[in-house]
C-alpha cells in the first residue's frame, strides 16, 4: 500500500499548495481573482487573501504524511489515512457549498459566524485534484484495513465511481428535487411540490372518456410500451437471422442496422416526413392515384413510434446479438442429444437463455423511448410527451423552471419503476455459459417457424430503412423536397464551404464550428464512458463486497435518468459555485459520460456474466492481481463489450440531443441542436445535408473503432465454410 | 533452467468457512506434509472445493487459521500465495495460445518475455505437448486441455499445487493415464499437492494420505491402506472399498486385536478402540470366500441369489441370516451357481468394526 498511497499523498499536495484552487479568473466576479499560478493555490491563498477556511484542509495532509513517512505511525497507517481522506473530502465539500461567491450561501450560516470578508469561486485543478487525492488514501485506508479483501484496486474504484455518481448524477438530480418545490421566492414547500405534481393536464385521462388528449403522463408510457415491444421484437429478429441462419446476405443486414444507430434520430424524423408528410412523396402518391385526401396524420403518436422504433432497433439487435451470441451451443447440442427437436431446444433452452437478453433489451428501449427527445419535438404535433413537456416547460414563453423539475421528477420515477419491475422479472439468474473450455460446439440451426418469422420481420423492415436511407442522402441535393425536385450542391456548400483568405484556409461554411466540437467532445468521451461503464460492470460482475447490493441499486439509479432531466438538473447544478461549468466544454462531455455509462454498463455486465469466473479466478492463482487480471483476462475477453461501448457513446454523443440541447452554449454549439435549430428555422435542405454529412463521417468512426478494437478470438468449431459466427458490430 | 519445486506443508487449524448461516466447512484441522500428496475425498458438496479454494486464497476463512510452508496466509489474497491450481473447467484463456496460457503466470509476475517463453516451452514438453505451443486451447482435446493447464500450474514452481476434481471431464480410459502422469510429475518433481476428488479408487491410486470428508467435516484421514483396513467409522467403511456392513458385538480385546461375535461365530479383527457391546461390521466383498458341499465349521449358511461372471473375477449376491452380502470371488475355475446353498467363511484380513 505504501508507494500508491505516498503517490496520491504527494499529488494531494500539489493540488493543494502548488496549483490554482479555483477555476478560471473570469468566474468569480465579486471577489478579487486569485491570479493563476501557484499565488492561487489554496495554501497561498488562505495564508495571504484571508479565506482561512481553506486552510484547515493542510491537516489531513499533514496526518497522512507523518503516517507514510515515519516508520514508527506505520502500523497505524490505514486507520489515519481513512480518517484523513474522509475528513479532507468532507471539508473541501463542506466549505466548497456552504462559501458561495459572495460569502456564505446560507443565512443561517453568517447568523451564526459572523459574516465573511470575501466569498469563493468554484472549484479548479487544485481543488479537483485533491479532491481526488483525498479519495484514493480513504479507500486506500479501508483496503488496509481489510474491506474488499484488502484489494486497493476494487476499493479505489468503487470510490471512484460512487463519487463520480454523487457529483454527476445524485446532486443533480437532488438540486431537480428541490427545484420542484421551489415557492419562487428561493424557498422550499411541499404544498408548492405537490400542486406541481398532480397537475390536471399531467394525470387527466380525459381521452377515454370525451374527444380530448390525454395527460402527458399516459402519452409517454403508452408510447413507450409500443415501442419497447416493437423494437424488441425487431432486434431479437435481427439477431437470429444474423447469428443462426445461413443468411447470405448478413453483411447487408449488419450495415443496414447499423445505418440507423449512426444517424441523430431527428434525422429519421425528417426522412419520414419527406416520406409521409404533406408534401412527402409517399403522401403525394397516394393522393394523386387514389384521392387520398393529404393529411398531417404522421405528425403525432404514429409518427413518433415509426422513428423511434427505427431509431432504437439497432440498439436492441446490439443487445439481442451478444444475447444470442453467448448461449453456449455445447447446451443446445446437449438438449438435442437428450432427444429435444430443434424447436423444443428452442423453446426449452435457447429461448430461457436469451430471456433476461430480452428484457434486458425491452427495457433499454422503453427508457429509451421515454427519454427521447428529438422524434416527439419533430413529429410530436399535438402528442405531448414527458420530455417534450420539460423542454417547453424551461425554454418556451413559461419559463418555469419549477414545473419542468416536476415533470422531471414524475419521468424519473417512471423510468425508475420500468427499472423495478425489469429486475422483478429478471430475478437473479446468472447464465454463465461460455465457459472456460474453449470447445464450445456448433451454434444449432433454427426450427423452422422462429426462422420464417425472424426472416420475416427482419427484412421488411430492413428494406424500409433502406429507402429512408436513400431518401436522406438523396434529398440533400434537392432544392426543396416535394415541391421542386431540381438537384443542386447548394445546401452542401451552404454548410461545408472552405476559401483561401489571406491568413490561409478559411472554414467558412456553417457547421463547421459545431462539426469541430462535436468530434472533439465525443472523442474524449466515447472512451471515459466505456471506462467508467466497464469498470462499473466489473465491480458489480466480480467483486463481491460489503454494501455490493448498495452500489449496485445506486449505479441503476442513475441507469434510470432521462437525458431531458440531466440537462435541466445540470443547469440547475453547476451553474454556480463549487462546480461551476455551464458554458464549458467539460459539462458537455461529463454528461454524455453519466448519460451514456447505463449502457456501457449493460454491455459490460452481460458480457462478463458469460465469461466464467475461474478465468478470473485462475489468473489469480497464477499471480496477477486485480489489475493485471482485468487487463490481460477480461479485456481481451470483453472485446465485442467494448466496441459496443465505444460505438454507441461515440454516436451518442454526436446524435444526442436530448440533454445537450439545455447545455450547449455560443461558443460549444453542438451539431445536433445546430441542426433542429435549422429544422425550426425551415431549413430541412441544410439540416438535411448536415445529417447526411454526420452519418458518413460516423461510419467512417465506427470502422476505424472496429478495426482498432478487433474481434474476439475465441476458437469455436465452425460448422461448414459457411461460418456462423459473427463478428462483433 | 528447469523447472524445480520449492514444496511447502500446509495446515488448517480449526478452520471454518459459513455462507450464511450454513457450514461449507465446518471446523477442519490437518496437516499436509510438504512434497506429499494428499487427497480430498467426499461426496459431492461434502466442502471439498471450499477447503481447496481456501488453500488457493480464492476464499476467505470465516474463522482459524491457515499456515503454508509454517507462515499464517489466512489473510492473503490468491495474487500473493505461491499456490497454483488446475481448475475442474482448466479455466484455459480462450484468447491466448496454449504457449501464451502457460507463460501468463511467469509474465504477470515480471519475468522477462525471452525467459517466460522457454520456461513455457520447457512446461509443455514436461506433460507431453512440446510444439503444440501456438494452437488455440479450443484446437485441443480434452486431455491436452488437461495438460497444458498442469502445465500452467507447474512453471511457477508453486509451493502447493492443487487439483479440482481435474480428470472428471475425461473419458475413463484417459482419466487412468492422466492420473497416473499426475502423480509421476508429482513424485519425480517432490511436489506438494492437494487433490480433489469423488472417486474413491483414483484417491486410493495416487494418494499419499487421503483426508477423507462428509458434511463439512473431516470423517477419518490416513493412509490408503489404513482408511481401507481400519476405517473409524461407518461412512468412511463404506465409502472406500465399498463393504458388507453388519452388526456383530464386541467381545474380548487384546494384542491389537478384538473379538468380535457374529451369531456364533467369534472374528478376530483390528482393535477399533470401542468400548465391548454393539459394533458394526464392515466385512469387504472380497474377505468373503463360499465353500460348497460343507456343512458347519467356521462359516454363516447362505443361499447364492446372483452369481456373475466377470472375466477375472466372480460376483456373488448372497442371502443370509444378517443380511444380503456382496462377494467378490477370484474363483472363477468352479463358480457356484445360482440358487445353490453354500458356506460363507471369512478370511482374517478385510474385516473391521466401526461403532454403529
Ligand atoms: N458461494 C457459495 N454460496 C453458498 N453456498 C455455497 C457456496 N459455495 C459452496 N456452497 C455450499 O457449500 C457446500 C460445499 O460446497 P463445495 O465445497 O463446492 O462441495 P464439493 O465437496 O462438492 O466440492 C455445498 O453445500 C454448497 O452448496
Ligand atoms: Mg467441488
């Protein structure tokens, strides 16, 4: 323990006395901006500027120190450290939210010490980084103590994680919470909680009854269900036929269900309604050769569950391919021996299999629908929903930030409740069928009517993403779509121009500012969420620890907060002082990490439950720890895991609109809300040869992804030349 | 270099390992001496694993104390013990080579790559496969699997080497010769090792001392030969050797000796350390002999319901006064057929008396 404890002891003094404590000088506009540099660290800065409260902070360090370095305190050496680490943590929160910029925050507080001289900004490198230090020698201490079995790599990042969850998913969340009952004079009352919550136009189901919408509430979940079974069903057809059927074609099928997880799903949204709305070609058609009167009948629940189910179904095949893939065919092979026909193997084994792969996949779309964000704003119409409601709740003519929190706290209990009964159906089946023998046997063919019914609803719907797809990159170069069909560069050069200008190349089309930061922010956090979701599923998956159960209901908390509630619990969060980052790059990146980690988590978790334990187990035996265990054992094991990590927070962070939309700012302009910007403008040519633009760039990702990461080598016999096994998407 | 050994001894004292409220083990003591090896031998879920495991640092003891090579490791994690296993399933890395899954443990431990490699290589020609070194564990069959996972476990030079039920994945045939190579390696490279097992003939086969164990606790641990001659008690009796267990009573002790009646028949058997009264037989199938066309002496009246003709031995099922007996006879010249009425005698080696 020793050299990684004195490592992070060191670091923490660096954050303390050597770098500058509070962000940016630009922050902090009633005080006296502490200059960058060491002048600004929170040692110099308590010593010489008076805000003393920061030097308390020197004790634990000074603790922690005097155990590592002399020898004869060692023996007490963890206990300190946890005692320190614990303190330090508590005292840079403590003071970071009791301090605001203009002293204490709270009333009571300056009723009670007398008021301050100066108040603070928010928290900097400094600050962050010891932060952090305190974190890893309280985990460090509880590890020498003998928690976790004594590993300081399971202790560590199970204090990494829960800590990252508590400053980016529950405090959020609880500033939401307080938010809801807010009485508008910066007060908090549950009489105000809830008359907010039981608003008439949230629960009313008035639909049923007279000719009248129903409540926001029955809107979302019914979407939401049809939804979840839809795509379900689709992806679980998906997996079949690419997985257990001679289909030849299997490369075609990959690509066109990977097309629609490349593409923001608004963008779908726009394909429909060149399809089927008024001027749309389906629409025109139908009206020109059997009368059809041309109506708006897309624009409402219709037209949402068409894309969403379009948009989600590439997830679900993600979900169901590795569901698929990982049932052992040695069990299938066995049932057949015991006389079972392929269809009674099926229905008896394959089918129990693949069953918490089903709901696992049912219910990521159900939140996934409920969440969604920019299909309902496109083609909602006069069918509200949950997240909708939120977005015009905070940045329409209402602007009441109250109601959105409560319209945010009821979407979070439903996505909390789809979670509970999810985990009810579950229970706690753990499949652990690709073992350690690397004979695995011949993945089993078929029966015939499960491959008749897969066929049939895989390739439909295929050949229907097909045209859609046709549809977006053919109608970029149109001048304007339905009504006058001419072809022209005009919308391309509108949004990629480059000129020479005298200081050179001059990016002078329109979405390149947005394009550039786009990129940037999904490349650095594609692999900060595949890290953090993995490293979440590995502690769930194989350590088992006091308080297991604990962390794991707390990473599924936040497994269960929909896109529209993190940005507007961002807003409400770290607009201000101790964790100050609205307008910054950095809150756009930390929210698709905690916004996209739930399914890098599920990718990694049901993964690894397939790999046997004595892997793990027996790399142990052989001397590897933690760390060499996890790098050498299950990362290479986990591969296809981590390509579906990596891709779909990739091109999550570049479709995702839903939270970024409250967060994006002038300066990081994303190209999603730059795009339904063009949208609400009535631009659908420049939105619609961005959108186009965004998908060739993102295949292009997601082949280099793929070729980097590779596929998992794990000899299986294969049955004829004709291979069924696949490679990971 | 090559591969050497630096065996150690292991003891458990009053070690006891709960899930939950229940006892997977259940206030175990022994001691292995170092180079020996020693089996485990139960049921299933008798605990044998869990004490295994235990061993290896992949489970905690919920109370006692473990000792390896005479230091306390009740507390250290599998990383840092010098103990190796080979696991039921081998647990071979799918994604490696065989070459690679040998040298994983010399790797990880900072041996340089060079040196890791042609230790490997030098494990691999010990169990048979040198060459095979770049194949896939999936381009194995079961017994090579087998074998490279022994090999795994043997170039790290552990002090204890442990073995999960290892052949029970193995066809019979294999499973003979396997078991045979495993205790050759074992002996020509003074290993020590800790065997688990089902069986009670692959313990007899390569044990040096078997600790026999049935829920949870350790029934009765010695020698082969002396949990065959003189099982302690009515389990271990039966469960090694099989035997004909009946009820006699103790009558007289002297010498080593005890007497022990059956009707009126007086056996003289090993000294049980019972107290005089009720004991329980256990007569082995092969202590018994039928004699025909005799009638008193020194043997039981039976009537022969079942003979069998096994090649090299027969196999009688017999009817008497005190049960249904078991024969196994090496006569097979003159078999004593079916229905016919013999004498069973009793020959001195082979009987012993457990309490009842
Ligand atoms: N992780 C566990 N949780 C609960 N019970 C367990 C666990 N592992 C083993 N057991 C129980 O402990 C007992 C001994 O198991 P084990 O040592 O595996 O037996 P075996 O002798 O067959 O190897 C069994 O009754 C088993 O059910
Ligand atoms: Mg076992």
């Amino acid at each position: 323990m020793r050299p990684r404890s004195a490592v992070w002891l060191a670091l923490g003094w660096v954050g303390f006395a050597l770098l500058p404590w509070f962000a940016g000088s630009g922050t902090q506009p009633a005080i006296a901006p502490p200059s960058p540099g060491p002048a600004g660290s929170a040692l110099i800065d308590g010593l010489t500027s008076g805000r003393w409260w920061l030097l308390p902070l020197a004790l634990p360090l000074l603790l922690a120190l005097a155990v590592t370095a002399l020898p004869g305190l060692r023996a007490r050496q963890p206990v300190v450290l946890l005692a320190s680490g614990a303190f330090g943590l508590a005292w840079v929160a403590a003071q970071g939210f009791a301090i605001g910029l203009n002293g204490w925050a709270w009333t009571w507080l300056g009723a009670l010490f007398g008021p301050l001289p100066l108040g603070q900004g928010g928290f900097g490198a400094g600050a962050a980084l010891t932060a952090l230090s305190f974190l890893f020698l309280m985990t460090n201490g509880f590890a020498g103590l003998g928690f976790m079995k004594g590993d300081r790599f399971t202790a560590g990042a199970i204090g990494l994680v829960l800590a990252a969850i508590a400053a980016f998913v529950f405090l959020p969340v609880g500033y939401v919470l307080s938010g809801a009952g807010d009485t508008g004079t910066g007060g908090f009352s549950a009489a105000a909680l809830g008359a907010r919550l039981a608003a008439p136009d949230i629960w009313r189901l008035s639909c049923l009854t007279e000719a009248k919408s129903c409540g926001v509430v029955w809107n979302s979940v019914f979407l939401a269900v049809l939804t979840g079974i839809a795509t379900t069903l689709l992806g679980l057809a998906f997996a079949l036929v690419a997985v257990r059927t001679g289909f030849r074609a299997k490369k075609l099928l990959r690509v066109l269900t990977v097309l629609p997880i490349i593409t923001p799903p608004f963008v779908i949204s726009l394909a429909v309604i060149l399809l089927f709305g008024r001027n749309g070609t389906v629409t025109l058609a139908m009206s020109d050769w059997f009368g059809l009167p041309v109506s708006r009948w897309i624009y409402g629940l219709p037209g949402v569950l068409l894309t969403q189910t379009l948009a989600f179904t590439p997830i679900s095949f993600l979900v169901m391919i590795g569901v698929v893939q990982g049932i052992g065919p040695s069990l299938e092979e066995a049932a057949q021996t015991l006389r079972a026909s392929r269809w009674v193997t099926f229905r008896t084994v394959t089918w129990p299999l693949m069953r918490p792969g089903v709901a696992n996949a049912f219910l990521i779309s159900f939140i996934e629908s409920l969440a969604d964000f920019g299909n309902p704003l496109i083609l909602g119409g006069n069918f509200e929903v949950l997240s909708t409601k939120i977005y015009f709740a905070v940045v329409g003519a209402q602007n009441d930030p109250g109601r959105a929190a409560a319209l945010g706290i009821i979407l979070l209990c439903l996505c909390l409740g789809a979670f509970w009964v999810q985990r009810q159906w579950l229970g706690k089946k753990s499949y652990a069928t690709v073992g350690g023998k690397g004979d695995n046997g011949i993945p089993s063919q078929l029966p015939r009517g499960v491959k008749i019914a897969a066929y049939a609803t895989a390739l439909p719907w295929a050949a229907f993403t097909f045209v859609l797809y046709g549809l977006i990159l053919f109608g970029g170069f149109t001048e304007n779509w339905g009504r006058n069909n001419s072809l022209t560069l005009r919308h391309y050069i509108a949004a990629f121009d480059l000129s020479w200008g005298p200081g050179g190349l001059i990016w002078s089309g329109r979405a390149w500012g947005s394009l550039f930061t786009t990129i940037e922010v999904a490349a650095l956090s594609a692999p900060l969420t595949a890290a953090v979701g993995l490293l979440t599923a590995y502690l769930l998956v194989r350590q088992s620890f006091k308080g297991r159960g604990a962390f794991e209901f707390l990473t599924m908390l936040s497994f269960a907060i929909p896109g529209t509630v993190i940005g507007i619990s961002y807003i409400l969060a770290f607009n201000q002082p101790p964790i100050e980052l609205t307008g910054t790059v950095t809150i756009l990146i930390i929210c698709f990490v905690f916004r996209n980690m739930p399914v890098s988590i599920r990718a990694g978790v049901a993964a690894m439950s397939q790999i046997d334990r004595s892997l793990d187990e027996c790399s142990l035996t052989l001397g590897a720890g933690s760390v060499q265990t996890i790098r050498r054992v299950i990362l290479p094991l986990l591969r296809p895991a981590i390509v579906a990590s990596l891709v779909y927070s990739f091109v999550r962070a570049i479709t995702s609109i839903s939270a970024v939309i409250f967060l994006v700012s002038p300066k990081y302009e994303l190209a999603t809300a730059y795009i339904v910007g063009r949208v609400e403008q009535g631009d659908f040519g420049l939105a619609i040869a961005y959108s186009s633009a965004l998908i060739v760039l993102m295949s292009v990702v997601i082949a280099l992804i793929q070729f980097a990461v590779g596929e998992r080598r794990i000899g299986r016999r294969t049955a004829t030349p004709v291979t069924l096994q696949e490679k990971p998407v | 270099m090559s591969i050497a050994s630096k065996p150690a001894g292991v003891e458990f004292r009053n070690v006891s390992r709960l899930y939950g409220n229940t006892a997977a083990v259940n206030d175990v003591s022994f001691t292995i001496e170092a180079g020996t090896l020693v089996t485990l031998l139960g049921p299933s879920g008798c605990g044998k694993t869990t004490t295994l495991r235990m061993i290896a640092g992949l489970e905690m003891a919920s109370s006692g104390t473990i000792l390896i090579g005479g230091k306390d490791v009740t507390r250290l994690p599998a990383t840092d013990r010098n103990v190796t296993m080979v696991f039921q399933s081998y647990a071979l890395f799918p994604h490696m080579t065989v070459a690679d899954n040998v040298a994983y443990g010399l790797v990880v431990s900072g041996v340089r790559k060079r040196d890791a490699a042609a230790k490997a290589a030098e494990g691999l020609e010990l169990v048979g496969l040198g060459g095979y070194g770049q194949r896939l564990p999936s381009e194995l069959s079961g017994g090579q699997q087998q074998r490279v996972a022994v090999a795994r476990a043997l170039v790290l030079e552990p002090e204890v080497l442990l073995f999960d039920e290892p052949l029970s994945n193995l066809d019979a045939k294999l499973r003979r010769k396997m078991r045979d190579d495993i205790r050759e390696l074992q002996q020509k490279l003074g290993l020590t090792s800790v065997y688990v097992t089902h069986d009670q003939e692959e313990a007899l086969a390569v044990s040096d001392r078997i600790i026999v164990m049935n829920k949870s606790v350790i029934a009765q641990s010695g020698t082969p030969d002396e949990l065959y001659r003189r099982p302690k008690n009515r389990f271990v009796a039966d469960f090694i050797g099989g035997a004909n267990l009946i009820d006699g009573e103790l009558v007289g002790r002297g010498g080593g000796t005890a007497t022990v009646a059956l009707g009126r028949l007086t056996l003289s058997v090993p000294d049980p350390g019972l107290p005089a009264g009720e004991v329980l037989l256990a007569i082995r199938p092969n202590a018994i002999r039928l004699r025909t066309g005799e009638t008193g002496g020194d043997g039981i009246p039976v009537t022969v319901r079942k003979a069998t003709y096994l090649g090299s031995h027969m196999e009688y099922g017999l009817t008497s006064e005190f049960g249904d007996l078991f024969v196994v006879d090496p006569n097979v010249a003159s078999p004593v057929p079916a229905g016919a009425s013999a004498l069973a005698t009793f020959t001195g080696d082979g009987i012993a008396a457990v309490a009842r």
